[in-house]
C-alpha cells in the first residue's frame, strides 16, 4: 500500500496548507500594481515575506518583474535569445538617428519632418515657434500671460493680482497644431529652496499654431468646467500642471526600454502581446546599483517595494536618450545592428539576457502584426473619457480604442500609417485610397454592387463609405474632430440606446431617432430597448442633432458642432450659437471654430473669443446673436459665401 495514503487525514492537510503558503509567498509577493493618472501611485500593503527569499515576482498582466533567481519554469518556457539585447542604454547608438540615416537616407530625411521628431524638442531659436515678442500677453481668467525673449532664452510669467511666477522655457512639445511648453520656475512666491527646485514643469499656456495665438494648455490635466477659483483649471495659484518627465515624458522622449519596462510595467501587461519577464536584479546590478541597500535574498518585502514604487514614479528619473521619437524609440536598441547590418537585424520585439519571453517559434522578433502593433501601443494609449460603445472622447488613445474594435486581430497600425511620413496638417489620402485600404480584407464588398446591397447607398456617396459608417469622425483631435480607431458596427445597440454619436444621424443631423430607427430595423433588422430610447432622446420628434448640441456630456456637444460646421447649414446658427458660452473651454473653442465655418466670418468682429470669462461672454454674446440672427445683414453674408 503506498504510504500517503495510509497517512492521517491531518498530516496531508498540514501538507496541502504548507504547499499553498509556499505558493502564496512565491507568487504573492508582490499585487498588481493599478496604473492611476496621477503624479504619485497609489501604494498598497503587501504580504510579509520571508527573508532570505531567492525569488519573488510582481505580476502586471502579461509582464513581470522578478526579484533574485528567476523561477525554472519561466526560464523553461522562453525562447532563448543568446546574447543579442536590444533594451539597455549602452544598446543604442551614440549617434542616434544620424546612424541610421547612412543607409535609409530616404526614411531619414521623411522622420525628419514628422510630427514624431518633434514631439518634443530643445527650446532654441530654430525651433519655437510661438509669438514671443515683447509685448505678447495673454488675458486669461483674470490673470495673465506674458511672452518674451531675453537674450538667447524664452521666457514666460503666469500673473494674478499680487502673485506672479516667472518660467524659463527649456523644451517644446508638439509642432502639427499646437506647441506646448516646459519650463523651470525661476521667481515667485515659493520658497528660495523648493524640494523639486529645477524641476521641468508643463506650462500653463501653449501657442495655437493654426490660429497664431496664445491659448491654455489642454489635456495635461482634467479637463473641467469653468470655475475662476478652482486651482485644477487656472494657472494662478500654484503648480498644479505636471512635472514633464513624470508622464509626458514616457512618450515624447526616447528612453531605453529597460527604463521604460521599470516605469510602466502595467502597460506592459496590459498590452504586450506576448508574456514576458524581466530579472530586475539585473537591471538594478547594472543601472541603478545604488537602489539596493543589500543582497536582493536579503531584503524584506517592503523595502524591495519601495525600490519598485520608486522606479514606477520615476524617482530616480530615467536618463533620456533622445528628446522626441527617434528611430530606435520604435526599433529598439540597435547598436549591433549599425555594426553588422547584414547578419544582425533589428528585433521588433525587446531582448535581452534580462529578458524572458514566451514568444513564437516563427519570427519571433519579426515585423510581424502583434510586435509592430505593440510598438505603437507603448505610447497610443491611455484612459479617456468615453462615449457610449467606448470610444474615446480625444486623441492619442488610438491604440487602446483598436482593441475595443475587432479588425485590429489582423489589421496593423502601419497599414494605414507610414510611420516613417508625416500625416501633414489634415489626412491626406483621399476616401477612394481609405476604401481600399478597408476592402483588403473585406473582398465580399470590393464590387459597387455588393457594396451598395450592404450599404444601402449609391456607390461613391458618403454613405457608401466604409470608415463614415464604421470609424465616425468622434474623436475631438487639438483643433479639428478625427475618426476614432474603435472600428465597430453603426448599428451598435449600446450605441443607439444610450444616445452617443451615431455614424447615421452624424450625416442626417436634421433627422429623429425614429427616422434612423426605422431604417436600421428594415435594413439589417435591429430592434432596440424601447424604454432606453424613450429615456434618452427628448424630445424625440426633434432633429437628433439638435438634441446631441443641448446634450448633457460636454463631449457630445462638442462632436455636434463640428458636425454641424461639416454641414454649413445657416438654419442652425440661432441653436449653434449657444455652444459660445459653453462651460467648457474646448467645446467654446470648437463652437467657435463651427460657427466661424458656417457663417464664414470671425467672431472676433464682434469681440467674441473662446477665452472669454463667463461675465465677459455676457457682455459679448448679445452681440454675436443680434449680428448672425436669421435674416441679419451678417449672416445673409455668411449663407453668401
């Protein structure tokens, strides 16, 4: 007789209990970490472990961390890679773009000119392109703005009242529509020695490139309504605009992927294609060795957080290669492949004798869908408010709104992105170019007739577009609304009930919900909650349109708007008109860009501007109404043009 069996009850259940607290000790060393948009990361207790322990991990997903020995059956299960790395600092070239340039001239001299090479950049004379010249202001809530040059530096001051602080303009972000600034505090009422004195911050006011003026910065912090004393949206009371290297930096510089890997290692998870780990001893032996205070097995649970806490929020910061987004930013460290073009190519994917992946035996480090994707992904994603069906309400989240759609399972980001040429100020190819890009893969529609018979509308008409139905212009992009990446069904239920923009009433704004109802039941037979439409469309015999410009999420109207610039229609101008005096920054700035297009005239005329405070916009906006009011001599000259 085997003698487990023959043993009590009790001992096997001693045994079972020591097996699972191995187990959890092993395993649950670490918890996941959650990524949270703010400046500090949430810090959670963590399990005691033994001392003395040779392998503990943190979990992200698809990525972890290993402290000491990494475990056997990690390293049984990656595919061996030798010594190729391609992810430390000393894995990348000195030159940077210039060795690449010597064999790809052409790709070369195109990144040159891309959106990517200045994404962010030193703030020199042949760079800023914002108006700095002596008397430049900026009237803002209140307060001030005041753009200068002294010598060969940029300068910025923030002013309220008695309170001014004075900014030396040390880098540029952006160069397609908007160009952002950091800077350095070099006066104001903070003490003589703050603790993150020369730190570089995100600056309050930024220069519209397409307009030529001065305007505060977006999306670097929650974007809220107006509110003169609220220190989250004016720029007076403190510096509550980021520390750049914090966040901003993670994609508009280029870092070494071991330090990229350390500071965000749950976008790692989340989005990697594959699982893998890295030995962060390793990594911490090599490039941060002042971090442990003693041998790894040596340390206690909390102290090896702390050295993780403190890679996560960038504390030491992560040196910087390259500002903006250089070549080996997407291509990996390639120092040996610029030693030895022929026999050492570029891998797509990190590598390293640090590294542990479970990867494909076909092509592992390959072009292929799932590694050139993730390389877009490392930095197009990101959590944005969202609309019903969960697209995102504004852009650079274009990665993450993919994966919510279903064509991006073989679709790459690079079939309709050269990577290597800029987009230019609008998108440039032409819709029958788009629609060949959509029927690649969808061939049963490649024939007008086909396509119509799924469309339901003549060939070549706006209807008959693939990307108007099933990537609808949502997406609200610095100056102008975009297609979101979310590829998905107009026809949506979550869509359609909960009343966010539909790729239908987008086009028949003057239509009601029953109109695209009716439609959507005959022609694909979908039916909808009908107390979910009752409840979210009121009044229901109005123009949908009309009901998504007086609709309760900001965004919503937002998108309406543009719309209705599309459209040029003067009937709509009386109700367009309300969206001036919008709570929101970015819906007024819009409305204006809208009824500017559909008027054909600049609010200006009238004293109008988006910056205006609630008080100044009571005085102003009478105004705009009485000059564009049906039948004015204004507008019969806007319906003219």
């Amino acid at each position: 007789m085997d003698q487990s069996i023959a043993k009590p009850r009790s001992v096997h259940k001693r045994r079972a209990t020591f097996v699972l607290l191995a187990v959890a000790l092993l395993v649950g060393g670490f918890s996941m970490w959650r990524r949270l948009s703010l400046p500090e990361r949430e810090q959670k207790p963590l399990p005691a472990a033994q001392a003395n322990a040779k392998s503990r991990y943190a979990s992200f997903g698809k990525f972890a961390f290993w402290f000491g020995d990494v475990a056997a059956p990690t390293r049984q299960r990656a595919l061996p890679t030798g010594s190729y790395s391609n992810i430390e600092p000393e894995d990348y070239t000195a030159q940077g773009a210039g060795a690449c340039g010597q064999c790809h001239p052409n790709h070369f001299q195109s990144w040159s000119r891309h959106p990517h090479r200045w994404m962010n950049a030193s703030a020199t004379s042949d760079h800023v392109q914002g108006d700095f010249s002596d008397r430049t202001t900026l009237r803002y809530l209140g307060g001030t703005g005041r753009f200068w040059k002294e010598g060969n530096e940029f300068r910025m001051t923030v002013s309220r009242g008695a309170v001014c602080r004075e900014f030396r303009i040390t880098r540029t972000i952006g160069s397609r529509y908007f160009e952002y600034y950091v800077g350095v505090q070099t006066a104001g009422p903070e003490p003589a020695e703050p603790a993150d004195k020369g730190a570089e911050h995100v600056l309050p006011f930024g220069y519209w490139l397409t307009r030529r003026q001065w305007v505060p910065t977006v999306h670097i912090r929650e974007d809220r309504a107006d509110d003169f004393d609220d220190p989250r949206l004016n720029p007076y009371e403190g510096l509550y605009f980021r520390k750049y290297d914090d966040i901003c930096g993670r994609c508009h510089t280029t870092l070494p992927m071991t330090d990229w890997l350390a500071r965000y290692p749950e976008d790692a998870g989340k989005y990697s294609p594959h699982r893998f780990s890295m030995d962060l001893t390793g990594y911490l032996k090599g490039q941060r060795p002042d971090l442990l205070q003693a041998p790894v097995e040596q340390m206690p649970t909390e102290e090896l957080e702390k050295v993780m806490q403190g890679l996560m929020n960038n504390r030491p910061p992560a040196p910087v290669l390259h500002l903006g987004i250089v070549c080996e930013a997407c291509h990996n460290g390639c120092k040996q492949h610029v030693a030895d073009p022929e026999h050492a190519a570029p891998h797509f994917f990190p590598t390293s004798p640090l590294i542990y992946a479970e990867l494909p035996a076909e092509k592992p480090h390959g072009r292929t869908h799932a590694n050139v994707n993730w390389i877009c992904g490392r930095c197009h994603v990101g959590v944005r408010p969202l609309f019903p069906g969960g697209m995102s309400t504004w852009n650079s989240a274009e990665y993450s709104d993919a994966m919510r759609g279903s064509c991006y399972s073989k679709l790459r980001c690079v079939d309709c992105h050269n990577p290597h040429q800029a987009t230019g100020p609008v998108w440039a190819h032409s819709a029958d170019h788009d629609e060949a890009s959509s029927l690649k893969c969808h061939a049963a529609y490649r024939e007008a007739k086909a396509r119509q018979a799924h469309t339901h509308h003549a060939p070549g008409s706006a209807g008959d577009r693939c990307m108007n139905c099933h990537m609808p212009r949502v997406n609200e992009g610095l100056d102008r609304v975009v297609r979101t990446h979310t590829i998905s069904s107009p026809s949506k239920a979550v869509i359609i009930e909960n009343n966010g923009p539909n790729a239908c009433n987008l086009c028949h704004l003057e239509r009601p919900i029953d109109w695209t109802l009716g439609y959507l039941r005959d022609w694909y037979g979908r039916n909808y909650r009908e107390s979910a439409i009752a409840r979210n469309y009121r009044p229901r015999a109005e123009p949908v349109g009309r009901i998504w410009l007086k609709h309760g999420f900001r965004a919503t109207r937002l998108v309406a708007a543009a719309a209705y610039a599309r459209r040029k229609n003067p009937d709509i101008l009386p109700l367009l008109l309300t969206i001036l005096d919008d709570k929101y920054l970015l819906n007024r700035q819009f409305g204006q860009l809208a009824v500017e297009e559909v008027c054909g005239q600049a609010l200006a005329e009238w004293g109008y501007s988006f910056l205006l405070s609630p008080d100044e916009r009571a005085s102003v906006l009478p105004k705009v109404q009485r000059a564009l009011a049906p039948g004015s001599r204004a507008e019969k000259r806007g319906t003219a043009k």
